[in-house]
C-alpha cells in the first residue's frame, strides 16, 4: 500500500455525517484499518487509534 497525503482541506462536519453514514452498525477495534470513501475524493484508509464509549438510545442500548 502506497501512504500518500494531501494539503486538500477536508469539511470534518460533513466528513463525520459520511463516517456514521457508512458503518452505522459496525463495532471497531482500536488497530484496525478500513477504507472510507468521503465525497468525491479519492478512497481514505483510515486506522482506529482511540475508541470511547456511549451508552444510550442512539447506539441502540437500553437506558441503564
């Protein structure tokens, strides 16, 4: 795999939006890799470096 980068700025609002979007069921694990297509750019590889939890009706988990 060939690591490139870009001074392209990237709209992180939006970017977010995409991201759950995308994998909204999908449980990751810190060290994983995935792609991540955004907009019209070109395919993002993307690395889970932190996560943090949340309980609640938004991911689907009874009230506690």
């Amino acid at each position: 795999m060939v690591d490139s980068t870009t001074t392209e700025p990237f709209d992180t609002d939006k970017m977010a939006l995409e991201f759950v979007n995308q994998f909204p069921q999908q449980a990751f694990t810190v060290g994983q890799e995935l792609v991540f297509s955004f907009m019209e750019k070109k395919v993002l590889t993307v690395a889970v470096r932190e996560l943090e939890g949340c309980i609640g009706r938004r991911v689907g988990l009874a009230r506690l």
